[in-house]
C-alpha cells in the first residue's frame, strides 16, 4: 500500500491510497466464498459454481462492491497512521480505481488539528454573579425540609380543606346526559391544584369522607371539547377518602430530629451556610463557563465546514443514544416534532462551531500554560467518577483500555485549562450591563419576529 498526501484548505488534507491489485483480489475471493452458495447456475450444485463462471456471467465487478468494503475498513486505517495527519473526522471516500487486476486506488478527505492563535485568556471580564443569600431563601430552605418531613393522615370525621387529597368517584352529566371522560372512579384530587374545570375544587371544601356532593360547574367557553364549551354540567360526587399532610412543628426538637444542631437557630445557620456554598460554586461555575467561551471567541482558529459538520453529526448521534435510552428512536423524535435528522444536523451547526472552538483553545491554552493531569488528580476524578457509578475506582480503571485512558487524561486536561481561565477571570459590571443588553436585543428580535409571522399575507390579486 501507498499513501500519498495533498494538503488543502481550511487545515482538510486528502489521503491518495494505492492498494496493490493482490489485496483487491483476495477480498474479492473472500465476498465469492461468502456469497457463492446463494448463487444457481443450471448443472452446478448450489455453493460448487467457479468464480471465474460467476464473474464471466455477470461481469467481472459482481463482487467489487463488497470487496471494496472490505478493503476500505482494512486499509484505510493503516493509512490514516502512515500519513502522520492528526485527522479530526470521518474520511470522505472517493473510489478513484477498482478493476480486474490493477490496484485498487482511493482518495479520503478529512479535516486535520487546525493552528490555533490564542487571543485574550486572561483577565477575560465576565458578569457580576449575586452569591448573597437571603433571609427569604433560608426560610424557603426550611421549609423544603419541613415538608420533607411532613406525614400523610386520613382525615374520618374532620371536613376537607384546601390542600387535602380527596379520593372519589364522580360521574358528571349535562342535560341529564352523560358524556365522554365525565366518569372516573377511585380519582384523586388535591383541592386548590387548579386540575378541574374552575369551582369544582371549591364545592368539595367541607365535605367529608363518607358523603356524596353534587357539584354543578360551567365548562370554559374555550374548553378543548367543543360539545362542552359553556354548557352547565352536574357531577354527583362520592367521597371515599381525604388526607391531609401534617407538617412538623419548626422547633428546636425538629432541628435535632433532621440534623446535628440542637437548636432551630443553628440548624437555620447551617442552611444559608449550604445555600452560600452552593451560590458560590453556580457563581464560579457561570464565570467559568463565561470566560472559556468568550476565549474561544477569540482565539484565531480556521475551521473546515467538514470539521464542524462532522461535529454536528456526532451531536445528533449522541441525542440520538439518549432517546434510545428513554425508549424512543431518533426517527420517532423527528416525526413527532416534524422535522429530518438531516434538519438537525443543520441546526446543530451554530453549536458544533462553538464547541469546536471552546476545544481547541483549551487544549491549546494546556499547552501554553504546562498544565499537567497528576497522578493525584487522575486518581481523584476517577474516585468521584467511580462514585457516581456506585462502585469501586479500582474496578473502573480495569474496565477502561489504554486508548479510554489516554483520552480521559485528555479531557481532564482541558477541564484544569477551563478551570485556569475561570479563575483568572474578573467580574465586572460592564460585563453585566453587557450580558443584559444582549439578553434585550434577543428579546426584541423574538418580539419581532413573532410580530411578522402574525401579520396577515398582502393580498396580491388586482
């Protein structure tokens, strides 16, 4: 095999590879020893007919297709690494040569690792990030907490109230007559959800276990059901069960049953303690996410359509996985929102760009920087990682390959480059009133456009 190499623009290169005729034939050899016992000829047993038959009956190319495919699968990756190419993408394979006897001689286009001129990565201004924790938040905490705590009990003789679960069957007739999905049996209400037509809630407050109400109720004039819109309906209830959920006096003794403070007062602290530690990290978090993009934004890096389209393709990949994983397939997703996968991966773009620009310049600024991934911090964010899949870190590492290994490496890399412009970041109030007149002018424009999509067409005719 020879591999010659073209360089072209936008940092793609095409691969010239020249497979000699042997290698050729002996994949044709393998796709007839494959395929020869579906083929019939009169006075050959099935599976007994010569190659040289079959090919003179069906010309001489009845198993280059496959033969190709064979050949590309086995050879292009030896020449992706003969060409020395740092190569991004997926190869676009060209056949330039396939015949009986002669080499067998293909072309692949890919985008190689672009040059990359950092811009500012340092120093980089980015939004003021509120981490100050109010006396409203810290209540709201507690009383997350509280309900948490809460238990369910069956009221027998007390009337429900709003915010009770009321168990009941109920058939609801208009005109004295019953209609589609007015019955249900065995339902469950909370009073004061707003789930029913409006005033049905409200006529059940006071009942009890036990009883039977009759609730009378107008449908909407916009009611989805058109049959029903504005009509009078009349829904006999039958009360079968109310619970109330009963929350835990905020006292000293609920501090020690849910933590270890012996007051209400303590156990408070320790919450806007937790709320101001998390503020802090989603604050660092935002200026660290702010800082990266805005220095991929200017660094100087030439990037291929192929790159970015190849990026997109992998994106919707990805999404696709997770939809399999949810149990639904990709085409499914496209057909319920009425769009293509090809429309996707169009759309991915704007986003395969940026991410694509983010990278390199985190990788480049590891470099610039000598930021190393330690033995330390590899064996700490496999520790973390190994938590989250609830096992040991020594058994992940002997799942993973070397070639999983050396690109896990690789991203934790980038993650201390990320970390590096983050914390060399500096909040400003310019960055803000930026950040807000931004937010504004997309606001505006979807304003806009929702106002040209409502006007009404010119009539055209005369």
């Amino acid at each position: 095999m020879s591999v010659s190499v073209e360089k072209m623009e936008k940092n793609c290169a095409k691969m010239t590879i020249e497979v000699p005729a042997e290698v050729f034939d002996k994949a044709c050899q393998q796709v007839y020893l494959k395929e020869k016992g579906k083929i019939s000829v009169p006075g050959f047993r099935k599976g007994k007919v010569p190659r040289q038959l079959i090919e003179k009956m069906y010309g001489p190319g009845i198993f280059f297709e496959d033969a190709a495919d064979i050949v590309l699968q086995q050879e292009y990756p030896k020449a992706a690494e003969e060409s020395g190419l740092d190569i991004l993408t997926r190869p676009q394979v060209e056949i330039v040569q396939i015949e009986k006897g002669k080499p067998f001689i293909f072309t692949a286009v890919v985008a190689v690792y672009p040059e990359v001129t950092l811009g500012q990565y340092k120093g980089i201004e980015v939004p003021l990030q509120e981490t100050e924790v109010t006396d409203e938040e810290v209540e709201a905490a507690l009383k997350r907490e509280q309900d948490k705590n809460s238990r369910i009990i069956s009221l027998d003789e007390e009337p429900a109230e709003k915010d009770d679960t009321v168990t009941l069957d109920y058939a609801g007739t208009v005109d004295g007559e019953a209609f589609d999905g007015g019955t249900a049996e065995n339902s469950t209400l909370k009073l004061g959800s707003n789930q029913f037509i409006p005033g049905f809630e409200d006529q059940l407050i006071g009942v009890k276990a036990g009883e039977e109400k009759d609730v009378v109720v107008t449908f909407p004039e916009d009611y989805h059901a058109a049959d029903l819109q504005g009509k009078e309906a009349v829904f006999h209830c039958v009360i079968h069960k109310i619970e109330r959920k009963e929350l835990p006096e905020l006292d000293d003794d609920f501090a020690q049953d849910v933590s270890e403070f012996d007051t209400l007062d303590e156990y408070k602290e320790s919450l806007r303690k937790e709320l101001e530690d998390r503020k802090k990290e989603n604050a660092r978090r935002a200026d660290e996410n702010a800082a990266v993009l805005k220095a991929g934004e200017n660094s100087e890096i030439e990037l291929s359509d192929l790159v970015i389209e190849d990026q997109a393709a992998r994106m919707v990949d990805q999404y696709a996985q997770s939809l399999r994983s949810q149990g639904l397939s990709i085409e499914q997703y496209c057909q319920m929102l009425g769009t293509t996968i090809e429309k996707m991966r169009e759309d991915a773009k704007g986003n395969a760009e940026s991410h694509l620009r983010t990278r390199f310049t985190l990788e480049k600024v590891a470099e610039v920087e000598n930021l190393e991934v330690t033995d330390e911090y590899y064996d700490e964010k496999m520790a973390e990682m190994a938590a989250g899949y609830n096992m040991e870190a020594d058994k992940l590492k002997e799942m993973m390959t070397d070639e999983m290994i050396e690109q896990m490496k690789k991203d934790f890399r980038t993650e201390l480059a990320a970390k590096f412009i983050g914390e060399n970041s500096v909040e400003t109030q310019a960055a803000t009133d930026e950040m807000k007149a931004k937010a504004e002018e997309e606001a505006a424009k979807v304003v806009a456009e929702t106002a040209a999509a409502d006007e009404p067409a010119e009539d055209t005719e005369e």
